[in-house]
C-alpha cells in the first residue's frame, strides 16, 4: 500500500519534470536500479511530460514512470504499420520486447538533461566546475551577485565594494639586543585600510517559505552552499540579512500616549544580523547579531 508521500506524488504527478521527480524519488529511497521508465502507448499529442507513476513493493520495492515520449508516444520514430500490427494482436509481448529499448533510452536521454548528476557521464565534473568558477573571478561583483542570486532566489541581493580596517598582526620593536617588555610592544595589532566586499539580502518576511526564521536559514545556506565554493579565495568580505518589518512595535516613551498612539503609523523597521566577517579562505570568522 502507498505511502501519504507516495499518495502525494501520485495525485501532482503530471505537475512533474523528470529532475524534479528523480530527485523525490531518490530521498525516498529509489534509486536508478529501482525505476523503470515506459512510454505512453497513444496517437494524441499529449501536454504534459510525465503521465502515471506506479508504486510496486511485491515481489520487490519499484517504481514504474510512465512519460509521453519514447518509441511508443505519439512523436514514435517507429514505422505506423508495427504500431497496426500491435493494436491488431491480442497479446503484449511486442510491446514489452519495445518497451525493453525505450526503458534504455529514455533512461539515458533523461540523465543527459543534467549530465553533471551522473558521475559515468561527465567524470570529474566538481573539479572542473571549481576551476570554471575561478575563471568567473568570485572577487568580482557580477560573480558574487551571482552566487547569492541562485542561492536566495526569493530575496534581493545588493552587492558593493567595501573599504574596511583589518586588523593585522604587528612584531614586537625591538631596540638594539633588547625587547620592551615580553610580548609586543606597539599594541600587537595594526589596523590597515583593505578592500572588500558587502552583501546584504534583503528580506521582506520575517520567516523562510520552510518556516525557519530568515537569520538561521541564510546561516545555513551560506555556511553550506556558498561558502565551500569561495573557500579557496582570498575575499574580506561582509554579510549582512536585512529584514524589513512592516508593522510598527509598542515602544513606552515618555511623550507616547498608551493607547491613542496608533501603531500603523509608525516608520518601517529594518534590522540586521550579521551572518559572516572576514576572510573567506579563513576557517575564522565573526558573525553577531544587531538591530537598527
């Protein structure tokens, strides 16, 4: 018996495209060995790409992806004479002898839509894609715009340079054969004036589509998708959420009037966490929050 998961893929099924639905598939546990793909048998050009999905579990867990392609649909390179002769027979044994060359192709054209997901097709994909990510220059503003684009599509991105003070660390002066004192005598640090990047994503909600709040969920997103990928480029640089609040807040003050003051009238919040300061390709870094 189906799942509530599976129940669900089933009913949204034609809402589907296939990278999509591989890759539900595969968090439930199905992989390329468990899935059998089958061609929609009709002459009427259909609207859609996936028709029907069928969830086995005897004798053994599979699915089988029905699709409006392949040598059986209606754009078939097959002659219209064999398509005759099987509407004519009265068994299905052309059709499953067919429909063991479409499961073949269409498994291969499917991985050929994104070839980078298949280790066979395209070895080496991760290394060459970090090498073609340093040709895009990650220190430059349409890169890093970039970047944050695809990793927070629902919120705006602004991207600027910077001038910050770095903090660098400073010798101990020494006078001769003599040191003053036993550490540094000049403080231990020299602030010097370096160039850098600020980038601030601007959310409108409180909360991420998934019901996280946004602080945490771009924390995650940076530290996992965006920050592995700038990890061997030397970039100062600065992140900031900026969360724009709509409603007003209740705030006692001595000229206020408890319930006379209206609360919509009162100026847009915004606030700032700082998710991320400093050196990219540093395992170090600072991130605090603050409101303003």
């Amino acid at each position: 018996m189906d799942g509530p998961l599976e129940q669900r893929i089933r009913e949204r099924i034609r809402s589907f495209d296939v990278p999509a639905l591989l890759e539900v598939l595969n968090a439930s546990g199905y992989g390329d060995a468990e899935i059998e793909y089958r061609g929609h048998r009709t002459t009427v050009h259909q609207s859609h790409l996936v028709h029907d999905i069928q969830f086995i579990h005897q004798p053994r867990k599979r699915v089988v992806i029905t699709v409006n392609m392949g040598l059986l649909s209606a754009q078939s390179p097959l002659p219209s004479f064999l398509m005759r002769t099987m509407d004519q027979l009265d068994h299905d044994r052309l059709e499953r002898f067919i429909g063991f060359f479409d499961h073949q192709l269409l498994q291969e054209c499917f991985a050929g839509l994104y070839p980078e997901r298949d280790g066979a097709l395209l070895p080496g994909w991760p290394e060459a894609a970090k090498d073609r990510l340093r040709l895009l220059r990650p220190t430059s503003l349409s890169t890093l715009h970039w970047l944050f684009r695809k990793t927070f599509p629902e919120a705006e991105i602004s991207v600027r340079r910077e001038v910050r003070q770095q903090r660098v660390p400073a010798r101990e002066m020494r006078l001769g054969s003599s040191a003053l004192g036993e550490g540094d005598s000049m403080g231990g640090f020299a602030s010097l004036p370096t160039g850098g990047m600020e980038v601030k994503i601007h959310c409108d909600e409180p909360l991420s589509a998934s019901g996280v709040p946004w602080a945490v969920e771009a924390r995650r997103r940076f530290e996992e998708d965006l920050r592995p990928l700038l990890a061997e480029t030397v970039l100062m640089l600065t992140v900031f959420v900026v969360q724009r609040e709509k409603e007003g807040f209740l705030r006692l003050e001595r000229d206020s009037h408890l319930g006379f003051d209206p609360l919509y009238e009162a100026p847009v919040q915004t606030r700032q966490v700082l998710l991320f300061s400093g050196d990219t390709s540093s395992s170090q870094a600072r991130g605090v929050s603050e409101e303003q």
